[in-house]
C-alpha cells in the first residue's frame, strides 16, 4: 500500500485492489470448492441459505500461505502495524441479499480482507459499503440505526439507501474496516466469498480475552486449523498468531460452554433491524456485543462531558 491507498482507507474505510492476487486465485478457488464441497443451508423454509466455514484459509497448506503473502502481509502491515493478530478467516456461500451491518464497532482497529471468486456488481451481489462509517461517532450510530430499519426511518428499502456498490471480478481484493456499514443485494445462491480477519496487537489483556471468546462461537477445536499452526510454518508468521494462542484454553472452554448450552451450528446472525416496530428495539439488537454497546457508552459519556 502506497501512501495514498492509506489515506483513501482511513478517509472512506475502504480500499480495492484490482487484481493483486491474479496469480493466486485459481489455486484459492479450487481449495475453496475442495472445502467447501457440496456443502449447502437450507433455510426453515427449504430455501438455500448462506454456509460458511470458519478457519477457512487454515484447512490447507496454500490457503494457509496466505497469511505469509507478501501482497497480504503488506495490507495489514500498513493498517495494523507489524505485529498484528490473525483472527480468523470465513469460506462463504452467499446467497440473496445480506442486509446492513457491521462486523464489528469499536475503537480497536480491525480488518477484513475480502476475496470474491465470482464476478460481482451492483444487483449481482457486490458488496455495498457507506463511506466514512467506520469512524465511531455518535452520529455514525445514529445513521446505522437509520440505515438498519431503512423502511420505517427513511421510507426506502435497503437495497436504495444512498451507498458505494463495488464491482469486482476474481483476482481482485477488497479491504475494509470491520466498523464499516455494509451490505449485498442480488446475486446468485452460491456466490463464494474467501475473508482475512486481523486486529492490531491488544495492549489491553481484557480487551483480548473478550475479543478471542467471541470467535467460540464458530464451535472451532483449537485456536487455529492444522496447516496455520504447525512445526512447518514459516518462523515469521508467529508473531500473528501469539495472543490469541495465548487464551485459546479460555476459549476451548467457551466452546464447551455454547455446545452444551445452544445446540446446532455457529451463532453467527446478522441482525435484521427492518421488522422493528420502534428505534429502541432496533439499538438493542444493533448492540449483539459487548465491543458495540462499550464504545457507545464512550461516546455517550463524552458528548455528557
């Protein structure tokens, strides 16, 4: 990343990079099917729905080096810093429309490099994102709510709330703030998705703690797949792996915790605030984390202060 793709990133929460893994992608693509498989969700209803995988890019040796590309490793260098954390990465099936969210809202900066192996565009599934949204603010919660129950707060379906659709075909990368407002609409009911997650280093151990439960529940049997944490890795690659290596019992823990306790696959819903009858419902599903609900609560104070 060059000096202007970093300031394009902090100034909108975004960046796409046409083509920077051209010469990788054939091989993500077919270690992608090769996991995924037949793999298929159905909904109540019969009707496909999304699948994902977590610890995707940790199920082979070269989806794992991923995390040791160059390409890759500069992103998260020039956003995070050299010693980043690797959280986790997600194989998706897509399928219809994915409302508006965040993955995340927090003051801690994290970061999602997307990978699209299908062509993608406005009305075909390209991800929509709301510039700026990424910088917490009082009034970046106040538009997400908006936003999230569309229909009832601004009279238009989500699908026409004012946004940036990306176009993008196979090959191309797609980097962004996991604060960021974003959502997909159209598109087909397979349309495949390969996602990086990295954080900065924590300097807060709570903060870490709570951040590494949180990925229990995707149910995983260790903090990272058999081919990312092994004897074969490459020397500097460990460095992304540490803290949360460092609580993975913590975790394990929490895993056995949700299997007894919530039967069936990952919790991993996105809120759907446009059946809300009032604005306070739509906060408090909008506030699903502790991260969420504790940066607005600074906000708050702030603004009282």
């Amino acid at each position: 990343m060059n000096d202007a793709d970093i300031h394009f990133f902090w100034t909108f929460g975004y960046r796409v990079f046409r083509q920077l893994l051209a010469e990788e992608i054939d091989h993500i693509a077919t270690d992608f099917d090769r996991l995924m498989g037949a793999s298929r969700t159905l909904d109540q209803e019969g009707r496909p729905a999304r699948t994902l995988h977590w610890q995707a890019i940790d199920s082979s040796p070269r989806l794992s080096a991923l995390i040791d590309n160059l390409k890759v490793v500069g992103i998260f260098d020039a956003l995070l810093g050299p010693d980043w954390q690797y959280f986790g990465s997600v194989a998706n099936h897509y399928t219809g429309n994915t409302g508006w969210h965040t993955d995340d809202f927090s003051f801690h900066d994290k970061v999602k490099i997307a990978i699209y192996l299908d062509e993608t565009g406005p009305g075909r599934g390209g991800l929509s994102v709301i510039p700026r949204t990424h910088v917490p603010s009082l009034e970046v919660v106040e538009l997400q709510l908006d936003v999230g129950m569309s229909e009832r707060a601004l009279g238009v379906p989500g699908a026409s709330v004012p946004c940036t659709t990306l176009t993008t075909r196979p090959g191309d990368v797609v980097v962004f703030h996991q604060n960021l407002m974003h959502s997909s609409w159209g598109g087909g009911d397979k349309r495949r998705m390969l996602s990086i997650n990295a954080h900065a280093r924590y300097e807060d151990e709570e903060l870490l703690l709570d951040n590494v439960l949180r990925t229990a529940r995707f149910r995983p049997q260790s903090a990272y797949g058999p081919f990312m944490n092994c004897t074969a890795m490459p020397i500097a690659r460990r460095v992304h792996l540490e803290q949360m290596l460092r609580h993975e019992n913590s975790m394990l823990a929490e895993v056995d915790r949700i299997v007894r306790s919530v039967p069936g696959g990952a919790v991993d819903l996105l809120p759907d605030m446009s059946s809300n009858l009032d604005r306070e419902a739509a906060a408090e599903e909008f506030a699903r984390d502790t991260d969420y609900r504790s940066t607005v609560a600074v906000l708050k104070a702030e603004a009282d202060a």
